[in-house]
C-alpha cells in the first residue's frame, strides 16, 4: 500500500487568465509563488519517502518551494505531466470540453485516457519501488485520472467532481493506492 499525498502546482498566467497551458513551459506568478510560499508553511517534507514532480516548469517551482528543503531529492517524472492540449493549447478553458477526450484525442495532442495510462503505469512503479509514503506535485489531468483509478470515478464524474469547478482547494488531496486499484 502507497499513501500519496497529491499537490497542486501554484497559478500561472494562464491560470489567472483561464487559459490552457498544456504542456507549454509556463513558469508561476507572482500570485503563484506568493500561494505556494504559503502552503510550504503547511508542509512537513520529511514524512515523504519520496516527492514527485511533472517535468513542467511550474510543478518544478511549486515542488522546489513547497519541499525547499529537499530540493535536490525531486524526483521529476515526464508521466505527470499535463494532458497535451494540442491545437487547443492557449485557448481559453472553457473550449476545453473533457468529456469530449475521454478516449478522443484533443487534435494533435492525447485523451484523458492517454493520460491514465500513464499515471497507471507511474503508480505500478511506486508499489515496485515499494515507496510508503509519497508526494507529488502535478496538474489538473493526472488529479484527475487518480480519480479514476483510485477512486473508482467514472471520467465524466471525475470531471464533474473536480475541486476547480466545485471551488473546493485545499493545500494536497490523500489518495492511496494497492494493486487492488488497478
């Protein structure tokens, strides 16, 4: 069995202008560092084996100030990454309609599937690794698809359940995950 405690990464531009970053490098505002700095206050680093981060930039800051003093251990992990937008990165949000890429890839880019695939296979590795205790900071999509796999969602209601639209942050979500899970 893995405890994993699951961060967000701290706003961005886009974030603040509602729009899809995708897998475009886009670092954190100053809003960002100044949310982050703040929930880092809230963290003890050292109840993690390990801490995860997406190979994007601004999970990269938000893990650097969240676990500042472990910064050298980030482990950063290209499955964590956002969905791939595709054509539709740098759109506004709300033409990203999720349910219509479940299993549809956005064009030029993956499905929320695709995505799934990979935190499935990401999540095989920490029980190989036998990690207990484990942090990660990443985006929307892969939350997401732990909703899925962990909590048995369906992507429609994983998608209607997103604290995003529910407004409902809160500094990490717990999830836990045995191979039972998938």
């Amino acid at each position: 069995m893995v405890e994993i405690m699951y961060y967000v990464h701290g706003s961005t531009i886009d974030n603040e202008r509602k729009i899809a970053t995708g897998w475009d490098q886009i670092p954190l505002s100053l809003k960002g560092i100044e949310q982050t700095q703040m929930a880092a206050l809230q963290i003890d680093s050292q109840v993690y084996d390990v801490v995860f981060s997406s190979d994007l930039i601004r999970a990269i800051e938000s893990a650097s100030i969240l676990f500042a003093d472990r910064r050298d251990d980030i482990k950063i992990d290209q499955r964590l990454r956002e969905c791939n937008y595709g054509e539709l990165t740098k759109r506004p949000n709300k033409e990203l309609v999720f349910e219509e890429y479940i299993d549809t890839q956005f064009p030029c880019g993956e499905s929320l599937k695709d995505v799934e695939a990979r935190m499935r296979d990401f999540l095989k590795e920490l029980e190989i690794n036998k990690y207990k205790k484990v942090a990660i900071v990443s985006h929307r999509i892969p939350q997401l698809a732990l909703n899925v796999i962990l909590l048995k969602l369906s992507w429609k209601d994983a998608i209607d359940r997103d604290w995003r639209v529910c407004g409902r942050w809160q500094l990490g979500w717990r999830y836990v995950y045995s191979n039972e899970n998938l």
